[in-house]
C-alpha cells in the first residue's frame, strides 16, 4: 500500500545533462507505480556542447543508473581520464598534474608526503606525481587496467571521464523515457504559485498549456526560471576571489594522440581548457571581462586550438557563486541554477549528480518536512565552498609576478577555511579536510606541491624510521609504479579496441 503522503508529480524544468541526469535517476529510484516524472525543454533552448571532463564519482552515477561503461563511451563520443594538467599556473613554462588515486603508500601510521618532504631535502625522492600510477600513465598517454601480476602495492587506477554534453543528455534522455519520464517540448512562460504559502502548483507552456506537480526541480541553467525568477532566493557572489566572469567555447578537428587527462592552462587574463574526445577536441578560454575584450578572449581562443574550428565560439556570461539556498518551499534547484563554479577541476557535473543524491536521500512527501530541507542546504552550501577553496587556492598560489589578474589573486584575501589549511600546511605539512569535503588530501597536496608551496618542515614522526629503510621502501613504491604504468596500453590503443564510438555527428 502506498503512503497517501506520496509524491504523485514531479516536474523537471530543463534539459541538457543536469535535467536528464535527474530524470534518469529519479526514474531508476523511485518506481513506486503512482509518482509521474515529467521533463519540460525546448529545443531552441541550445547546450555549449564542446566537451565535459568529469570527476570519478561520476563512474558511482552511471553504476547507480546500471549503464555500461563502454556503450556509454562509445555512444558519448568519450574518452578516460586519469588527470589534469595544469600549464603555467605556478609560472610561466611550468607544469604539473593533479592526477586521480594516491601518492605512494603511507608507512607507521604517517602520511606518505611527510617523508617525501624529508627525502626530497636532501635528494633521495624522485619527483612527487612519480609515485602515483594515474599521473605517471598519464604522462605516457596509457590507459587501461593493471596487469594481475603487475599490481602495484601502491594506488589502483581511478579514472573519470571526458564526453560529449549533448550526446551525455540524449543517452540519458533514452535511458529515462524507456522507464516512464514523459517530455514536453516547449519555453516555460508563466510559473503559478499557490496564494495561501507561495507553492508552485504549475508551469505554464507558450501554448497555454499548464503543467501541475507537487515537486519542481529546476534545471533551467545559469537564469534560476523556478529558484530565482519565481521564489526569489537570492544569490552569493564570490567574483572577489574568482574574478574570471566570461567564457567563449569552441570544438576543433583532433589533432595528435589521444591523451587521458583535461589541460588547464593559465594565461595573462585566464586560463583555457582542452577537453580531448575521440571526434574531436572540446576547447575553451575563461577570462576576466575586467582584462580582456569578448574580441580579444575569442580571437586569442582561435589561434590557440589543436586544428580547424568546428563551428562558431559561443560566449557565456556568468558569475561564480551560489544561490542563498537550492531548495525553497517545493523547488530544488539542481546543477547551473543551484550556482556556478568555474570548471577548472571539472566539478560541474559532479555537483549536479550530488545534488541529485542528495535528494533521493532527502526526498520528499506531501508535507516537505522543513528539517529535511534545511539539511539539503546546509550540505550543499559545505559542498560548494569546499570545491570554492580548492579552487581559489590554484589562482592564489601563483608566481605569475607582473601580471595584473594574477597579482590580484595572490594579493587578494582569501576564504578563512582556506587560509586556514594553507597555515597548517606551510608549517610542516599537514592537511585537514572538513566535514564531507570532496576532495581528498592527494589532490590537495598535489595542487599545493605543484604549485610550489612547500612546507617549511615535516612531521617529526618521520625521524622515527630508520633512513635506509625508507629509502628502500621508495624506491620499490617509485619502481612498482612505473613497471604498472609501462604495462598499460596506449589510450587510443584501449580505446579503439574497447569502446570506438560511431561515426561523429555534426557539431551540436
């Protein structure tokens, strides 16, 4: 017997990947026989379909959903990814990686870095990323999994991938019809509101049609139709530390191998991504309006590709921030409307997919208990300012001297939660997450090792280990990483045995 308290429609307003990834999940979880699913989107409601690099706990998402990790490679246009490299974000020439996985193996109860950092000292380490499998495969462009009987006692492979938004969403869009989600094309034109508390009741469609439901989720992207226009949350803006505000993006012919990680790579007024997929190359430049022209930001996008452009740049205008709260009376708002996070460590569907969780976790009945959705958004408040600090910390530990963008960011003042960890980490090392954070200590320590700020000290409990001992013991950690990565298979190689996409559709 279904509790009469049940939700019996929910209304998703908004399509592309944030609003088919909750109607796939909420078609997979829910299945209750009485609550209808249905998706409202317009098809002259364009995407910037140029390419989407993801996080791992994307693989948790499409394991939840049952799908097929190579059908979803092949019909996405996809490609693995094991990291990110960051070009000329410390300085000019430099470069590092914030690969996936850990970094060597933690010994007597201490933290692998802290004897690196010894060791290093005195020139007994090789380099940082050389202990993690992800970053040394990445380095060589293999992919694949270990060899059985060349496991390497230090990290497994973790890896994410890159794909096609367009080709992400109308996977999932399948996926969700042929569980019951019903779709409505057409532009939102009107939202009605019940007088005696403020509810939405309906949507109203451009042909009068009128779309009632009990739980709306806005999906409607930077504007906020349900969360902003409508229940007027209000928003936080952090362009004081993050002050790029615009984008222009574009695909390109491939050119080169076929590599597994997203590039970031800083440049005076912003940095510019390349996202590789197996039909072509999703590129991108983010700047700041304060330092460069919409011109200048696209002509220097266009001479700064791997080959011929496959379309026109589009400009995006945005402000990095977060709405006040994402979940308001019977609306939540799920991916660009909950608010906007520059895609500098690819957390942009990451966050779409938690929020999705964390409704299931949270859902609702007819009395939308207020405990339930204050808990919602408090975790998603923790979550965007964790992802905000790890992110400002990329452009406030620069050494780009000279530079007015980037004089900016390493003068300015940061979030209290950041300089916090930055303290105890120039001390000697040490790092501490907060409650739920999403990223762990290695990508931390891999952004601030690569980044140059190195502790002053170590952990005193490292003295306690014999020296040679350890010596020994990185180097057999150093040596079982690199014989792990050199078994691995090219990534093209992986990729066009494994998971060849069709022939590529045109451009989106």
């Amino acid at each position: 017997m279904i509790d009469p308290k049940t939700l019996r429609n929910v209304v998703i307003v908004g399509g592309g990947s944030a609003g088919w990834m909750t109607a796939a999940a909420l078609s997979r979880l829910i299945g209750n026989g009485v609550t209808t699913i249905t998706l409202v989107e317009s098809e002259q409601i364009g995407i910037v379909g140029v390419g989407e690099a993801t996080i791992p706990p994307i693989r948790h998402f499409n394991e939840l959903l049952g799908l097929d990790e190579r059908d979803f490679i092949r019909t996405t246009q996809g490609t693995f990814k094991a990291a990110i490299e960051f070009v000329g974000w410390t300085r000019p020439g430099h470069r590092y990686m914030h690969p996936f996985g850990s970094f060597g193996a933690d010994m007597n109860g201490v933290k692998f870095h802290q004897y690196w950092l010894k060791f290093r000292g005195v020139g007994k380490a090789a380099p940082f990323g050389e202990y993690n499998i992800c970053e040394t495969a990445a380095n060589e462009n293999r992919f694949g999994p270990v060899p059985r009987d060349k496991q390497t006692p230090v990290s497994g492979v973790h890896w994410a991938y890159h794909f096609d938004a367009a080709l992400y969403a109308r996977y999932l869009r399948g996926y969700a019809e042929a569980r019951g989600v019903t779709r409505r094309e057409g532009r939102v034109v009107n939202v009605h509101q019940r007088s005696e508390d403020g509810f939405i009741e309906a949507v109203e469609m451009e042909d009068g049609r009128r779309i009632e439901g009990e739980l709306f989720i806005d999906c409607s992207g930077f504007r906020g139709l349900l969360i902003e226009d409508t229940l007027k949350t209000g928003y936080e803006d952090w362009t004081h530390w993050l002050p790029c505000n615009r984008a222009i993006a574009v695909s390109s012919e491939s050119a080169g191998e076929l590599t597994p990680f997203t590039r970031a790579t800083a440049h005076d007024a912003g940095w510019q991504w390349r996202i590789p997929l197996q039909h072509r190359i999703g590129s991108g430049f983010v700047y700041s309006a304060d330092y460069l022209s919409e011109d200048e930001a696209t002509q220097f996008l266009l001479d700064n590709l791997d080959g011929r452009p496959l379309g026109d740049p589009k400009p995006l205008r945005f402000t990095t921030g977060r709405r006040n709260k994402a979940w308001v009376k019977n609306c939540v708002a799920i991916g660009l409307s909950s608010g906007f996070l520059e895609p500098l460590e690819s957390t942009s569907i990451h966050i779409a997919q938690t929020g999705i969780s964390r409704l299931m976790a949270l859902f609702p009945d007819r009395d939308f208990d207020p405990a339930g959705i204050e808990e919602y958004n408090r975790q998603t408040e923790l979550l965007f300012r964790h992802i905000r600090d790890f992110i400002v910390l990329h452009y406030h530990a620069n050494e780009r001297h000279g530079v007015p963008l980037w004089d900016r960011c390493r003068n300015m003042d940061i979030p209290d939660t950041l300089r916090r960890k930055l303290d105890l980490f120039r001390l000697k090392g040490r790092l501490f997450r907060y409650e739920d954070e999403l990223f762990a200590e290695p990508s931390w320590h891999a952004v601030l090792l690569g980044q140059n700020v190195m502790p002053q000290g170590y952990d005193p409990l490292v003295d306690a280990a014999p020296e040679d001992r350890i010596e020994d013991a990185l180097g057999q950690m150093h040596a079982a990483v690199k014989a792990a990565a050199s078994a691995m298979p090219k990534h093209g190689d992986f990729i066009r045995q494994h998971c060849p996409a069709t022939p590529a559709p045109q451009p989106v």
